[in-house]
C-alpha cells in the first residue's frame, strides 16, 4: 500500500467517519445515479490529489461514503480509462484508498456489447471471466513478485453465487459469460468481434479488466457485470456510438440496481 493511499484514507475518513468500508462500487455508464442513493459523503475526485478526472460523459466523478441498504460502502462515480491517458494503472491509487478504508470486496459494472444474440441489449451479463484482449496489464513496472496475480479465480464464485440467486429471486435473467477487455476508444471492426467470439468472448468493452486485476493484486475479492448496450459490430444493424451507449445503458441498469440493493441489504 502506498504512502499516498494512507495518507487519502485519513483524508476520507476526516470528512466520512471512521467505520470501515466493506464494500466498494465502481460505477458504469447508467449506474452514476446509484451514488445519490447513499447515506454519505461526496467527495469530487479533484479533492483527492492522484485521482483521476475521469473525463468521459455519462460519468460522475465523485467518490461517495456511507450507507446504502444497510452496508458501508465506497461508491467510483466514474472510473478512469486506458484510452483516456494510455496508462493502464491509472485506477491503482482509487483502488488500493479502497482497501486502506478497510474494504475486503468490489463489484464492478460496465456497459458492453454483446457477442450472443441470447444476451441482447438491455440484458446483463455475469462475469465469470475475462480475455485480457489488448495485452496490457496494469502491474507492468511493479517491482515486487506481489505482480505475479493468480487470476484462475479473478470473480469470486461466492459472490458470483449470490447474485445468481438474487437474480433467480428477483426474476431478472441474468446469464453467466466471458468479457473481453478492447482497449479502445474506438470501437471494434467486425474482423475483431469475429476473433473475440472465436476465442470465447460472449461480450467486450473498454473497461473493468485492468480494474479487476489491480483489485486481485490488493486481495480484494470482485464480482462483476455487464450491462448490455448493443451487439458487437457486424451482428446487427444498429448504429454504435457513445451515444447510443449512453441512451441504452440504463435498460440494463435497472435490473442491476435492484441486484446490487438486494446483495447490500442485510438480512
């Protein structure tokens, strides 16, 4: 844990209170909404020196501490990008202040398009595992063996668990798949999408795996999902576009709401 990430969790506790985090959230497009729904405080990433400013519209970027359903939580307003500085590490200090607020789990959520016609747009997808696509990696230039991450089990199958069930409780189709990380920002060509199905990809986005490994890294256990915003290029006829991305992903955020409040609610 870094010198800085001490020092920011002092800060954040300063302004939120002393009790430990248990679990945190990062934000996708059509979730930023979740975070006014927290007993808390809101804290703009520009408050917080190293943050990034997570620049791309349709995020929030404010980190919120307190309560939602019950559960202490920290909520990423928005997430920083690979394709937004080229720096794959560029979540690591918002993550490791995660852990230092005393966090031992992360759900992560993103917007995505599918590569299933059986997952079309408005529908989530479970993560069960990922294909690190762009073959970046955000451990690149640690020094310590730490580096060396098993990620046989990157989405932790208890929680994956939970949520099935929650899903099953709440009749909402929630089916399981593999999420391929493309770096962006453009999006991909059908010959891409073609390769990504081949090699077991079920949906792909530009986010959450560079997240995911950094959470490993730092011991966290990670549930993920995806929310549905289009088909892959060459699948269908819609036009793809940010836009587009941004108008559909709240279909898919509904459900996932209601999945998230139900997992924090104690019982």
């Amino acid at each position: 844990m870094s010198k800085n990430a001490d020092q920011l969790a002092a800060q954040i506790r300063a302004a939120a209170g002393d009790a430990p985090v248990e679990v945190g959230l990062i934000l996708g497009s059509g979730l930023g909404h979740l975070a006014d729904a927290v007993d808390g405080v809101a804290i703009p990433y520009s408050d917080l020196p190293g943050f990034p400013h997570a620049g791309v519209s349709g995020h929030n970027p404010h980190l919120v501490i307190g309560t939602l359903e019950g559960t202490r939580v920290a909520v990423f307003g928005g997430r920083a990008h690979y394709y937004e500085s080229g720096r794959g590490d560029v979540m690591r200090l918002p993550l490791e202040v995660l852990k230092a607020l005393g966090a031992d789990r992360l759900i992560v959520t993103n917007a995505a398009g599918s590569l299933r016609q059986d997952i079309p747009p408005g529908e989530l997808m479970l993560i069960e595992d990922h294909i690190n696509f762009s073959g970046l990696n955000p451990l690149i230039g640690e020094p310590s063996d730490a580096r060396f991450v098993p990620m046989g089990g990157a989405y932790d199958a208890d929680m994956r668990a939970r949520f099935a069930a929650l899903a099953t409780e709440e009749s909402i189709t929630l089916k399981p798949g593999v999420y391929a990380w493309y770096s962006g920002p453009s999006f991909e060509t059908p010959a891409e999408i073609r390769a990504i199905r081949t090699l077991g990809a079920d949906a792909v986005g530009m986010s959450t795996v560079p997240e995911v490994i950094l959470a490993r890294f730092l011991g966290l256990r990670v549930a993920g999902f995806s929310t549905i915003t289009n088909m892959g290029q060459g699948l269908s006829d819609e036009a793809i576009s940010h836009e587009h991305t941004k108008s559909m992903a709240p279909l898919g955020a509904k459900k996932l709401e209601i999945l998230v409040r139900r997992y924090l609610t104690r019982d």
